[in-house]
C-alpha cells in the first residue's frame, strides 16, 4: 500500500477502495505503473513512454475512438504551475528516443481515428522534440488519422512552426493549458508564466497557420473556494471560446509533489464537487450558444470520484462521471441538466459551498474538513 | 474606533465603532446568505447587504480572483468601513514568493476605505496598519487543526499587530470554542461553523455536542419548536420510542428542516456562549470559564501550548489584582497549574522576592481553606505556638501550597494568594509535586534561612527538597494537640541561640518584603524608618516626620501610595510612567504617554513621571505595551497628583 493510501484515509473522505492512483491514466506497456507527479529522483527510462491507451471521444459530431500517447521527453521548460506535478516524468530522452517511444506505442493502436500526443510538457517547444523528430512523428500521424491533437505553452506557437506542422499534418489541433482568463488566477493562483493575451494572440496565429485550438480550463485552481472557482471556470469559458475550436474544462485533481498537494494536505484545499463540473459546463455550453459560438466543451475529470480528483458524496459519483463523458462525446448539454435533476443529498452540501463561498474571508474548505 | 471597556487578560470587552454603527465584542457574526438566513436573535451580521438597520453588519467583500473584473456595487462610505478588502487567501508557505499575499491585502486595503485589514500569507513581524481596527486572522481556521501552529501563529500576530486591535477569526465560533479563543485573544467569530455542524447533524452546546437524533436535551426555542410532538401524538408513551436512527451512510446528512432548526439551536448556543464570555470577562473570571469548555483534545492543547510556550505574552496582559468579587482563582484541574499569573507569582517569589533579614527560621505550613490564611482557625493556633517560642519575629511562616508552591506569609493577601481555591483529597499529582518541589528547593537555596522547621504533615515528597538539617514534625493531623506541642518543641529549639527580634520591627520587616515583592528590588525603601497604624482592616504606613506614605486595603493586597510614597520610590523602581508635560487631573490616557515600565499590569501601583519629577500615582489599568500603543481610553487611574491639595502637601 502506498502513503497515499494512508492520507486518503486521514481524510476520510467517502470513496477508499481503489483509491491510490490517479485514475485517468492507463498503464502503458513498457511502463512501469503509471505513477503521475511524484518528483521522484528515479532515473527514467529514455527508451520508453509514459504511457499510452485509447479512449472514447468524438469527430465532428460521431462517436469514435481516440488513441492517446504520452511520451517522455525532458519535461515541461516552465514546470512551475501550482497545480501540476508531471515534471516527475522527464527524463534525458534524446530525438532518437523520443522516434523510438512513439513507433513502439503505435503498434499498439487498433484503429482509432483521433491521436492525441502528450509530453507532459510542450510538443512543439524544440528543448523537448527536436524539430526533425517533431516533423517525423507528425508525418506519421498526419497518414494514419483524421485528428491529431497535440499541446503547447503559447511561447512555442509561431506562424512558421504552425505551418510546417498543419502541411505534414492537416488535422492538427494544439492545445494550450490556458486554465483561467483571470490575470490574477494566472499569476498567483496557476503560477502559469503567460496572460491570457499571450493565448489569444498565439492561438490567432494557430488558426491562422492552419491548426485547430484547443484550451484547458482549470476548475478550481489553489486558493479559489468553489464559488469562486466555478465563476472563474464559467467565465474563462466564454473569454476563451471565440479563441479556440474546443475547451476542455479540467477539474484539479491532487498531484504529487504541488502546491495543491500541500494545500490539500494541510485540509483546506477540496478537490472540486462534480456538481460544479456540471454546473460550469451547463453554464458556458448555454453561454456559448448564445453568443453564436460553436466552440465544443469537453470534460473528462482525471481521478474523478476520488479522494484526489473531483468527486462528490460517493453516493451520486458513478452516475455523475458517465455522464460527463456522454455530454463530451455527443454534445448534448440535456444529458448534465438531466443528472442534475434528479439531484442527491449531497447536492445541499454543495449548495452550502457555494453559497459560503460568496463570503468570501470564510475558509470553507478548510472548516468543513476540520473535524473537532 | 475601538474603545476596550474591560479587560481579562488577552481576552477583552471592546466597542468597536465604524459603519454607522457599534459592535461589542467578543461576538459572533451571523452568516446571511441565500439559502443560509441570517439569525434574527443575532447581534451582528456577515453579510453582502444590510440585514438589519440597527443591527452591526460586516460585508464579506469581493472576491480578488474575479474575471471580468466586477463592476462593484455601489456601497456607501459607511458601509465601506465594515466591508473586508479583497485579498488572496494564500496560506503562509504556499505563496509564489513570501509575502505576495501580504502585499495584495495591504494595496486593497489602501484602496478600500475599510477599517478591515486581512492578513493573508506570511504577515510581517510588524503589523501596525495605520486606520486598521480589525484585523482578519484568516489562517486561524486552519491552523485550528494544528493547535502549537495556531498559537504560534496567534502569538505572533499579537506581537507584530499589538494588544489594541480586533481580531476575527474567520470560520472559527462552536460555542465549545469561543470561550478559550476569546482567551487567547480573539474577539470575533462567524457562524460558518455552526453551519457546517448543523449539515452534519450536530447539536452543539458550549462544551458538548449531540447527533441530531438525540432529542429531548435542549429547551432553545429552536428545539423546542422542532421537537414539539406533532398533531396526533398524544397519549402516546410518554417516555417516549426509540429515536429514529440515522442511516449509516458513514456521514450524516440531515434533512433540509433538520438542518434549519439544528442550525438554529447551535446559533443560540453560540450567542449564548459568547454572552457568558463577556459576563465572564467583565468578572475577571474568563480563565475558569476556559477550564470548564476544556471538551476536545485540540482545546486542551492549544490552552496548554498557550501557557507553556506563551505564557509570557498572556502574562504581560494578565491583572496584578483582581476585584474581590472575582471570587478568586479557581484551580480545578492540571491545567490551571500553567495559569499566567500563577506562574508569575511562583516566578516572581523565586526572583523578586527576599525575606525579611531577621527571620532567620523558615517554618513551612500548610495552606488554608480560608483566605487569608492568618485568618483561618489552623493558622490561628500556628501562631499561638509560634509566639510560645518566645522569638516569634525570628520566625518566618511560609505556605507550601497548590498551584502557588511558596508563599510567604505576609503576601497572603496579594493576588493570587488571597482568593484561590482548590479541591483538597490530599493526593497530590505528579506535576503538582513536581512545581511545588522546584520553587520550595529554588526559594529554599535563595533565602539561606539559619534553620528550617517543616509542619507539613501529608508532603513527605518535599523532604529531598529541604536540608538535611530540617526538623521536621511528626506525621497526624496539622492542628492535633500532639502535632501543635512538636512544633512548638521544635522552634523552640530552631530560635535557642538566635537574637530576640522585636515584633514591631519584624512586622515592619515582613512588610518592606512585601513593598519589594510589589516594586521590585529598592521597594522596600518605601518603609524605611516608618511606622505602622492599623485604621480598622487597613493598615497604615508613616515616616518619622508623620507623612503617611501609603497604606494596605485589606481586599487590594497591595501598597496603594500617596505622593509621599510616590517621592520616596521615585527614580527606583519600575513602575514608573513617563507621561507628557501636562498637570494630571483624575486619569492618565494612553494617548499621553511616553514609556512605560516593562513590568506594569493592569491594577499596579504606578507613578506617573516627567521628566524626573512624580505628577501622580495610581493604578495602572492597562499594561506596559498597551499604554504604549496610545489607543483610546485611561492608562492610569490617579488617586493623588500634584495639583491636587493632599497629594501637593509636601
């Protein structure tokens, strides 16, 4: 067991079994368990990927399949968001490692028609993937799917790499963790390193150059309460829609090694409720709509139903989760707004989070895990 | 503006004046929300609009992480002072560099017009903000899991913030709480808590608490109004079923009418709790109400590090003499042991104190239930043998009691050797012994007696405390015939060979150890060459040219001076003010002083000084550190000055 495990329990929080590790993540072969976030010193190895597995989603409006890599490169160059704890993942991997970590996972795929590459840092940003390698890999990819997803601080987006991609590759679609559009959430609460003009700006040029956008935004990043959290979710929704073709909203799940980590383990951080999930999602796909965007929303929380990850009594999760995923693959905003009717007790608990969050010097989180 | 109108240590009954209205802490603001409304009974409100137009309401403020920036509403000057500054609610440790949080709490506040300020992140060793009255202490909540954390922390924002500033503590008001918060120096409270509680179904009462399903207990109109049977019910058992249990679902969720009614009956807890507080510190007596809501472990902690590891920064508060109608010091339990100004006076017995030349045998006695203990019937037939002995001046009776450890006889009446109480089984608990074992063995070694006599019957565990040379009488009850004739026996014996003392000046002797006790080290020069005039229960002091210098109220324990007095000490002693160059009428403010002595508490004997010459004595009512913030309100409560006729009559 873990020292995970152990924290869980001090918890107490509803959902113990099987909780100890992140969730979303599937082993990979080759892969060791897929720990995300620690900031282990174990030397990995360069050879091999961190992960890779296929999921659900959808392609202009059908459902089909998508198949995910994560590759080991040197990590993240920023590496310093409060929230993220995947720069426990790098390694010395060199563009000859990283070609041979991507042939291996590819043997793996069984048809899907989406890839989506990872890095656990900058696809596109020439420290991680030289761009002989890059090019290489999207050559591949551009053959074998219809959709191809990769992600990138706003820093290594520039009109000519775009290009470059988007002709070896013609469905590209990069995606920036834009997490907020609040300047202050950017700076003290993300420790993010750009503004939300740096993104508007770079993803203009993305669009420009021929590429797809895609923006993740944070649900409850350190120091909001769930009110806040969820206003500022809504919000950065709409300020990133007319920017991007999809957002992605991600509940901040407990990494190892974050501040958020710290946070939740001095008991005043709660990962957020699923009922904010779907009340941020419901809000911005309504707003959206209304402004005449198209832009889709997905949400797949990682370790959702978990101590770690977005979750709610315990009771209500199994229902919740699935329904997130049927919304992101269909589109269909009535799939939320029904699971939120038919409500669960601990819908009032939320509701008491939401509206303590409205007094705004009252530490709510951290009252309600007290437990004298 | 904030005026503090009683004081009990860092606890303290304060107005606080601001938004059109008036606050008297310590209180609890009610949370108004959508769903969670306001508790009419409430005296004040946390609340974004107004509740009541009488009422005091403070305005939780705007988030500092907003997108779009909001359009405030508009909220009128008044209104602006109660209202909290945005500001990030960063943990101290967790921001992105020391400090950010600080600094966005103070700009917002620069830029709010509140008399708020929020303390968020790590808060600099100096915290006095000017136009700041309340401060938010908004990691208290946390640090609550944490109890040597919370009090460091606390400890450390008394320091850098100083005595005269408000604190609220967000997210911290069980009843269970606030009584040893208060102590430690918070005056505000919400009702958050008492929420969170009541979704979780727990009744609270101050120093209990309940799941909802137990019924019955509480007659609150809340609960009475809840558990009313309903229409039908009559004639049914009156002892009533079996409670309906809660479904073990792990963690209770109540119903919506549930938690309506619980939250309401621990919101009458609450109000109700904070109103004994203020009663409690109104007496002088919060410390035993502390002691009495000791029902969780964190609160036993918490008081404890308080006193082990900040005891003196609760001294520098604490009363050198309490009213008579505090009852006195109630020491029920281990924890009263640590109490600041008992430690005080056992430290101050061990290092201020020394005892009169010519008493050269120390003769241990028990304590009595009666205080003082010359009057009680015990120490009455004591002092029959001791004038047997027929050297009684050379005979210096000490009390070796609980939580005190030494006192000197002549001290008996200084607080908190006059007024204390304590359960007596004659079992005595390993810290006790220990305590008591210590002072005796430190006073022993200091006041190097020619002879010891012990008449402790029942202490054996101080024996290895004392010289080898004691006598010591035999076991049986203090006051036996047999017991009383050994201790005669026995000084007898310890006095044969020693000078006759004469009583006068002996008595004159005990009570220069007593001026030097209360002024320190040249305070028993006051009495140099006096003589002594008792004038009913009051004792009287005169030089040779028959100009009283002071004199003794019984219920006061303490030398109360005149100018006379005031001369012969001036320029050595301590409890001296240095005050502005004006004439004093009846009261000193804060706001005209200069320095104080360090040692000066509420209720010493003070001489107020320019420049080298004595303007007035009288009782100190705030302490050294809280005169010299120069808040509002007295520092000193003059009993002569020089413009006045008895006190100018040199």
């Amino acid at each position: 067991m873990s020292p995970f495990d152990e924290e869980e329990r001090e918890h107490e929080e509803p959902v113990e079994e099987g909780a100890g590790e992140d969730g979303a993540i599937v082993d990979g072969e080759g892969c060791a368990g897929a720990e995300i976030g620690p900031p282990q010193r174990k030397p990995k190895d360069p050879r091999k990927y961190v992960a890779s597995w296929s999921e659900r989603d959808s392609l202009d409006g059908k459902e089909t399949r998508a198949w995910v890599l994560i590759l080991r490169t040197k990590g993240c160059g920023w590496a310093r968001c409060s929230m993220c704890g995947y720069h426990g993942e790098s390694s010395g991997a060199g563009p000859d490692d990283i070609v041979h970590q991507f042939k291996s996972a590819l043997e793996h795929k069984k048809g899907e028609r989406i890839a989506k590459l990872y890095t656990s840092g900058s696809f596109l940003d020439e420290r991680e993937i030289s761009g002989d390698a890059r090019n290489s890999i999207l050559s591949v990819l551009g053959k074998q799917f219809d959709r191809v997803v990769v992600e990138s601080r706003p820093d290594f987006i520039n009109a000519e790499t775009i290009r470059e991609a988007a002709g070896l590759c013609p469905s590209l679609e990069v995606a920036v963790g834009l997490e907020s559009a609040s300047p202050r959430v950017l700076s003290h609460s993300v420790r993010k390193g750009f503004t939300f003009e740096d993104f508007a700006q770079k993803a203009k040029v993305a669009r420009d150059s021929g590429a797809r956008v895609r923006a993740y935004i944070l649900l409850k990043p350190p120091f909001l309460n769930e009110r806040e959290a969820l206003d500022d979710a809504v919000a950065s929704m709409s300020a990133a829609g007319p920017f991007c073709d999809t957002i992605s909203l991600n509940p901040v799940n407990i990494q190892k090694g974050t501040v958020v980590e710290q946070l939740w383990k001095r008991r005043v951080y709660r990962t957020p409720w699923l009922w904010s999930a779907f009340e941020a999602v419901i809000r911005a796909h309504e707003g959206l709509r209304k402004a005449g965007l198209a832009t889709r929303i997905v949400c797949a929380p990682s370790g959702a139903g978990r101590a770690r990850g977005a979750h709610n009594c315990g009771a209500c999760d199994e229902r919740l989760i699935p329904a997130l995923d049927e919304y992101s693959v269909k589109g269909d905003v009535n799939v939320l707004a029904h699971e939120m009717g038919r409500k669960c007790r601990c819908m009032k608990e939320w509701h008491d989070a939401l509206d303590m969050g409205a007094l705004h010097c009252v530490p709510y989180d951290a009252l309600k895990n007290r437990k004298h | 503006m904030l005026e503090i109108l009683t004081r009990d240590g860092m606890a303290r009954e304060a107005r606080w004046s601001a938004g059109g209205s008036e606050l008297l802490t310590p209180n609890i603001l009610f949370v108004h929300t959508g769903r969670i409304r306001a508790f009419a009974r409430g005296e004040a409100f946390l609340s974004e609009s107004p509740v009541s137009e009488t009422k005091f309401t403070v305005r939780p403020g705007n988030s500092w992480f907003p997108v779009p920036p909001l359009s405030l509403p508009f909220v009128s000057e008044a209104a602006r002072e109660t209202t909290v500054p945005p500001f990030p609610q960063i943990p101290a440790g967790l921001e992105g560099m020391a400090g950010e949080a600080h600094a966005a709490a103070l700009e917002s506040f620069m830029a709010s017009g509140s008399r708020i300020f929020p303390v968020s992140g790590v808060f600099p060793s100096e915290l006095r903000i000017k136009g700041a009255e309340v401060l938010v202490f908004s990691s208290a909540s946390e640090n609550s899991f944490r109890p040597r954390d919370l009090a460091i922390e606390l400890a450390r924002l008394k320091e850098a913030a100083g005595y005269s500033k408000l604190v609220y503590a967000p997210g911290l008001g069980e009843p269970s709480h606030i009584a040893l918060l208060a102590y430690c120096g918070i005056d505000v409270f919400d009702s958050s808590p008492l929420a969170a509680a009541a979704r979780s179904g727990k009744r609270l009462f101050a120093g209990w608490k309940m799941d909802s399903s137990e019924k019955g207990a509480c007659h609150c109109p809340a609960c009475e109004r809840d558990e009313r049977p309903p229409a039908g019910a009559v004639g049914r058992n009156p002892l009533g079923d079996e409670p309906p249990q809660p479904p073990d679902t792990g963690r209770l969720l109540v119903d919506e009418g549930d938690f309506l009614a619980l939250y309401e009956h621990n919101c009458y807890a609450a109000l109700s709790e904070v109103r004994t507080v203020r009663h409690a510190i109104r007496k002088g007596r919060l410390r035993e109400l502390v002691e009495s809501r000791l029902s969780e472990p964190w609160l036993v902690a918490l008081l404890r590090h308080m006193d082990l590891r900040h005891g003196a920064l609760l001294e520098r508060f604490m009363p050198i003499a309490r009213p008579e109608s505090s009852g006195g010091i109630l020491a029920l339990s281990r924890a009263s042991l640590g109490r600041p100004e008992v430690a005080r006076f056992r430290d101050r017995v061990v290092h201020r104190y020394a005892r009169p030349p010519s008493a050269q045998v120390l003769l241990l006695l028990p304590c009595s239930a009666r205080k003082p203990y010359s009057s009680s019937l015990s120490h009455r037939a004591f002092r029959f043998r001791i004038e047997m002995s027929r050297n009684s001046g050379a005979v210096h009776e000490v009390v070796v009691t609980s939580p005190l450890g030494v006192v000197p006889l002549e001290l008996e009446s200084f607080y908190p050797a006059g007024g204390y109480d304590v359960p007596v089984t004659g079992d005595w608990d390993g810290d006790e012994m220990r305590v008591i074992r210590e002072q005796l063995r430190s006073f022993v070694s200091a006041q190097r007696y020619d002879s010891v006599v012990c008449h402790l019957p029942g202490m054996e565990f101080l024996k290895d405390a004392l010289p080898p040379s004691t006598i010591f009488t035999p076991p049986g009850a203090a006051t036996s015939r047999a017991s009383l004739v050994a201790l005669e026996g026995a000084l007898k014996e310890a006095v044969a060979g020693l000078p006759r003392v004469n009583r006068r000046e002996a008595f004159l002797a005990r009570m220069q150890a007593l001026c030097r006790f209360q002024f320190g080290e040249r305070g028993s020069e006051l009495l140099e060459g006096c003589t002594l005039k008792y004038q009913g229960p009051n004792l009287k002091f005169f030089t040779p040219q028959k100009k009283q210098v002071g004199m003794i109220l019984r219920e006061r324990g303490l030398v109360s001076l005149t100018m006379d007095g005031g001369m012969r000490l001036l320029g050595k002693t301590g409890y001296e003010v240095q005050i502005g160059d004006f004439k004093p009428s009846s009261a000193i403010f804060a706001a005209g002083v200069l320095r104080a002595g360090k040692d000066i508490r509420p209720g010493d004997e003070v001489l107020a000084v320019h420049g080298g010459e004595l303007r007035g004595v009288g009782i100190a009512v705030m302490s050294a550190s809280e005169m010299e913030e120069h808040g509002k309100g007295t520092a000193i409560k003059l009993r002569h000055h020089v413009s006045s006729k008895d006190g100018d009559s040199q």
